[in-house]
C-alpha cells in the first residue's frame, strides 16, 4: 500500500532481474540497443569526441539496432556532461591484521605454530550422533570463548558462521593495534567490511525446517535474518559503526578469496581506506555432513581420523569438511603508515575466473584454472620465476588436486625452487572459509620465512612429482611472491598473490 497509514507490512514476492553491463567500446557496435547519454572526460574518447561535434553527435545518438535518431547540438552539449577531473595516485594495499577461528584455535600466530608443528585438527565428530553414517570424522572447533567478542544475545542465537566471522573480524582488528581509542579516530565512512560464505547460516536454517513440521508459530524471528550469508558482514559493520561497503560474497569454496579481491578493488578505486574481510562457514551439523556424502565428496577413512586428509596421495579418498573463519584488515599504504601499525605483507593482486563447464568437477583440462592464475600474474606485473610459493587449494579429492597440480606444472613448472602445500591437510576443508585460513597461513610464512607440511604424503600420486611439494616437515623458504589458490563448485576459480613488504 505504498505510503498509506493502513499499510502493515510488506508483501512476499519472487522472481529475477538480470542487467547486462558491457564495456564502452562493445557496446558501440551496430547492435548496441541503447543510446549512450554522455561521457566524462576521463573516458579515452574523450579528447576525439571533442575534436569533432558532428563525431561526438553521432556518437551520442546511437539506439536500437544501429539506427539513428536525430539530436541537436543543444541537445548534444547539454547531455555532455564534463567534470575535472585528477589522475588518482597508485594506491598501495598491506596486510595489517590477522584473525582466525580454526580446528587448531582462534589465534592466529598460534594457529600458524600448530601447522608448522604438524598438529591436525582433524578427529570424530562430537557435535552430533553420526553413528549411522559413512563418514563420521571432521575437523570441528570443540571450544570458543565469545566473551568480550560477542554479546551474550547474538551468542545465544545466531549461527556458528557468524560467531566465527565476529570472533575472527574483532581479533584482526586486535591484531591491527585498532583499540577503541584508535577506531574512534578512524574516518569510519572509508571503512568496509566483506565477508563471504558458502552456506550461511545453515543451522539456522534446518531449525527453521524442523520448526515448521510443528507451527509456523515455533518459527524463530531470527530465522530469516541469521540465516542470511550476508549477515556476518552486517553484525560485524553495525558494532564497529563502520559505514564503508558491506556485503557478502557467496561463490562455494572460493567465497573468502573473492572478498578479499572485491575488498582490495574498493581500496584501490579509492572508496576506502581500511577493509576487513575474508570468510566464514560452520556447516558441520547432520544435514551439512550428509548432503555432502550424498555428492560422494567426502573421506570414510574413520578408523584413523589423522589421515583421512591427503592431498595429492595416491590413497586419498575425498576431502574431510572442516569449519571455522578466516579475516584479513587490508589498509591503503599510507594510511597504515601514519597509523604507525606493524605491516605483514604487501597484496599484488589476483585474478578470478569461471570454468563454466560443470557443477562440481573442474575443466578436465584445466583451462580456467591456468587462466586464472596467468591474470593475475599479468594484473599484478609479476613474472612466473618469481613466484616460488603456492598454497593450494587441492582439498584432498582425486580430480581436484591433480588437475590444480597439472595447471600449476603449466604455469610454474620451470622454476626449480617452486615450493607447493595444502593447509587443507591440516584443517580439513573451510568450505567459503578455506581461502581466508589459507591467506593466513601463506601471510605468516611470508613473515616467518617457514612454511608447514603436507601431512600424510605418504604415497604420492603416480601423476605428481613431489619434488615440488613439501613433505611431512615444515621448510624454511624465503618467500619472493606467494600465491594462494581456492576454487569452488559452479568452476570458480580464484588466485590472489601476496609479497614480504619492503617499506618503500
């Protein structure tokens, strides 16, 4: 009812709304259905369009099919639209703070300790009766304190997603030296937050479900709320006040990698000036562990819980689902400078990409994986020989990980100091989790100069070579550019590269 007293709500609907965007010059072409309205002054065109009123007319009056509609010179001048305009300066991105709620504990140096120990935190699962089902192992997080990180409220009902990405945002900010002193003095406007998710809130969702058999009336009010992926992104902006970008990106396995490049993309373009972002995903409940048998995705090797995550091992036998929140605060150069704050490495760039081939299986030729990693090399200006680090996405799954070692062979495999691990060996799989933990993991090797083992490569894949993998002891390696990998189901593929910072 619009704008009426009466009006007592709104009114459920359904449906899509698709909007194709294309760039300028396609769009030019004879079947461009539109007319262009006007230019900036910064566009290429620009100073050609100005040269000529009669090319800029034309220009301008394109619509449907190629055809032409009349406009005057007034008309033209006055839908030209030209505005000064200053070349932005480079804006540099480093990693200031690191936070991380994993199956190894929610801090992250520590976390970091743990896998280059060669602790895994992979074991029965105790959250519920799986007794019944085939695989009965995952690396859950049996503990975690939300006291001073959550208020009891959110604790008591909200996802385990979201208290994850609560704990694990709050604790990089910690990291970053932001006391509450110092985030009063942040421009809070040109502050974001990007988390994403696989899943959301799915326990929240399957209380909804068993809510319903019995009323509509037992349905929790928070059910649609707390179930939204992007509400972590949401809860965390509103008790920081910050007031920057905030959303959700959802895109499986690859959701962490994607926010962290959506977040570095509103740093560069100068949007803001401090982004949180990363991942987070607590899918081990009964419907999460059986939706994922139902796909054959995951690892039966109950009896021997610590093994069960393999990668690249000729014995592996799927991948073992783990849970938990990974969280970059990335910083425009200069502005953690004048903060003074400890920089843990530099942000290159990355890439992301689409298989657009099938659901769960990557191209069997690995098209869009090597895509991806070419780009962001070319974004980034980064040459193939000075990338010696990789951590992979390679999640313990027999066409997975080879065809992500066969691309990186492709891309990488004449660089003979190339060192490769999966953090997936440890953790399990994070599902939209995985990346951000893995970002953590990649960050701290590049500031320690040691990165963790493999675990369980105990028989390698005949297709493998494992010179360019590490083994079952942590390396020391002095990091020049470190890329970390995550892909997800619908072939989305993501690469991102980090770097030690230099200080110039």
């Amino acid at each position: 009812m619009g704008l009426s007293e009466d009006r007592d709500g709104f009114v459920m609907g359904e449906g899509a709304g698709v909007m194709l965007l294309e760039e300028l010059e396609i769009a030019k072409s004879p079947l461009c259905t539109s007319p262009i309205p006007y230019y900036r002054n910064d566009h290429a065109l620009m100073s050609s369009m100005l040269q000529s009123s009669k090319r800029h007319k034309k220009l301008i009056s394109r619509c449907n099919f190629g055809k032409t509609v009349a406009m005057s010179d007034a008309q033209s001048e006055k839908d030209l639209i030209i505005t000064k305009h200053k070349e932005p300066k480079e804006r540099r991105i480093v990693v200031t703070g690191l936070g991380a709620v994993t199956p190894l504990g929610d801090d992250a140096h520590l976390f970091h300790t743990s896998l280059l120990e060669g602790v895994t935190g992979i074991s029965d699962i105790q959250g519920f009766d799986c007794s019944e089902f085939p695989t009965r192992i995952a690396a859950e997080i049996k503990s975690l304190s939300t006291g001073g990180w959550i208020s009891p409220k959110i604790a008591k009902k909200a996802d385990k997603y979201l208290i994850y990405a609560l704990v694990a945002g709050k604790k990089a900010l910690v990291d970053a030296g932001i006391t509450e002193q110092v985030s009063g003095e942040l421009d809070k406007s040109r502050c974001g937050v990007i988390i994403g998710s696989a899943m959301g809130g799915l326990r929240v969702l399957n209380d909804g479900f068993e809510a319903i058999k019995v009323s509509y009336k037992k349905m929790s009010p928070f059910y649609i709320p707390y179930s939204l992926t992007n509400m972590a992104s949401a809860v965390l902006a509103m008790d920081l006040g910050w007031t920057g970008p905030s959303y959700s990106i959802s895109t499986a396995c690859a959701s962490s990698n994607y926010s962290i490049l959506n977040a570095t993309s509103h740093i560069i373009k100068g949007d803001t000036d401090i982004m949180l972002c990363g991942g987070s995903d607590g899918m081990i409940i009964p419907s999460g562990i059986a939706g994922l048998i139902a796909c054959n995705a995951l690892s039966q090797r109950n009896s021997d819980p610590t093994k069960a995550a393999r990668p690249w091992d000729a014995d592996r036998d799927g991948f073992v689902m783990g849970e938990g929140a990974g969280v970059l605060l990335l910083e425009e150069l200069e502005h953690a400078k004048k903060r003074g704050t400890n920089i843990y490495a530099d942000v290159l760039g990355g890439s992301l990409t689409c298989d657009a081939y099938h659901i769960t299986a990557p191209h069997p030729e690995g098209v869009g994986m090597v895509s991806c990693m070419e780009k962001a090399l070319a974004q980034s200006g980064v040459a193939k020989e000075d990338v010696n680090y990789i951590n992979a996405h390679s999640p313990s799954t027999r066409l997975g990980d080879l065809r992500e070692y066969q691309v990186v062979i492709r891309c990488f495999g004449k660089n003979p100091e190339l060192r490769m691990n999966s953090t997936k060996s440890l953790i399990g799989h994070l599902l939209g989790a995985s990346g951000a933990a893995e970002a953590v993991a990649t960050i701290k090797a590049i500031q320690t100069g040691w990165i963790h083992p493999n675990l369980n490569l105990e028989n390698p894949d005949k297709h493998v070579d494992a010179k360019v993998l590490v083994g079952p002891k942590k390396e020391r390696l002095d990091i020049k550019v470190a890329m970390s990998n995550s892909f997800g189901f619908g072939g989305h593929n993501s690469s991102i590269l980090f770097a030690p910072f230099k200080g110039n």
